[in-house]
C-alpha cells in the first residue's frame, strides 16, 4: 500500500483532507450543518440557542471518524467505542444506530452505563464505502444531551 496523502499523489482540493485506505484514498472534507460551528478538523459544534426550543433539541456536538479495514476482517469485532469524554457517576447513556445499517453489517453492544461499543457483527465481503451515524443520548442529573458520531467505514478489497 502506498500513502497517497503523505507522498502528496492525491488529487484532493485544497478544501478537503486526503485519507488514506488501503490500495488507494478518499478526499474528505467537513462540512457543518446549520446551526453548527466548525471546532476543530472532525467536529460541529452546536451554537448558542436562546430561547429557541427546536434547537436545544439538536445534539450538542457532531463528531466525524474514519475507519478503513480490508474485507476480510473476523466478525464479530469491536470497531469503535462511544461514552462521554469525562464520566460522572450516575450518569446513562443509550446508544443507537441512527442511519447507515441498512443491511444490519453493525449493531451497539453496551458495556456499562458511560459507555457502548460499535460491533461489526456480519461480514463485508465486496470493497465499499459506509457512513454509519450512531446516537449517545447522555443523562447527566437529569438532564439529557444529545451527541452524533459520524463513522465514514471504507472496506478495501483483502490483500
């Protein structure tokens, strides 16, 4: 495999980041929905609501991932895990799958109450590009928050 993002081979436009994938690259770039601001290269934050009742309902933060693994990788496997960044006791999450599983390649499995894994639980077996949206709804004294994480899956063909 050569990295085309460090030897500088890809043809990514200045706006977009180059990630690398076995046999090959993708161009990515991030865009932030309305009402978002951009918080660094993998994240939305939201902005100030006001009194605006529809967007205390958005999630907090959109985070975007990239992941790239070859066909032939051993189901089940864990391949990614979600859980606030600092626990406070007493607090739950629900995870949930919110798009992208639409042929049920993935599924949550908890593994306590501040934290939940992404389970690969069928084979890929054809080289494809996946965006998999999971949900954290974190309940912190009584309060629930919502947070996204954007998994951009990209399977290459075994080697």
């Amino acid at each position: 495999d050569i990295d085309e993002c460090v030897a500088e081979s890809h043809n990514c436009s200045f706006n977009e980041t180059c990630f690398n994938i076995q046999g090959g690259f993708r161009c990515l770039s991030l865009e932030c929905p309305e009402n978002y601001r951009k918080s660094g290269d993998t994240r939305c934050e939201r902005l100030p609501c006001n009194e605006n009742k529809e967007c205390q309902s958005l999630p907090l933060r959109i985070t975007y991932y990239h992941l790239s693994f070859p066909t032939n990788i051993q189901v089940p496997t864990d391949i990614f895990r979600m859980g606030p960044s600092n626990a406070v006791p007493g607090d739950k999450i629900l995870l949930s799958i919110i798009s992208g599983n639409q042929e049920g390649f993935f599924t949550i499995k908890k593994v306590n109450n501040h934290s939940g894994i992404v389970v690969m639980q069928r084979q890929i077996t054809e080289p494809r590009d996946l965006l998999l949206t999971i949900q954290m709804q974190l309940s912190r004294h009584g309060t629930v928050n919502t947070f996204i994480a954007k998994l951009f899956i990209f399977v290459s063909a075994q080697l």
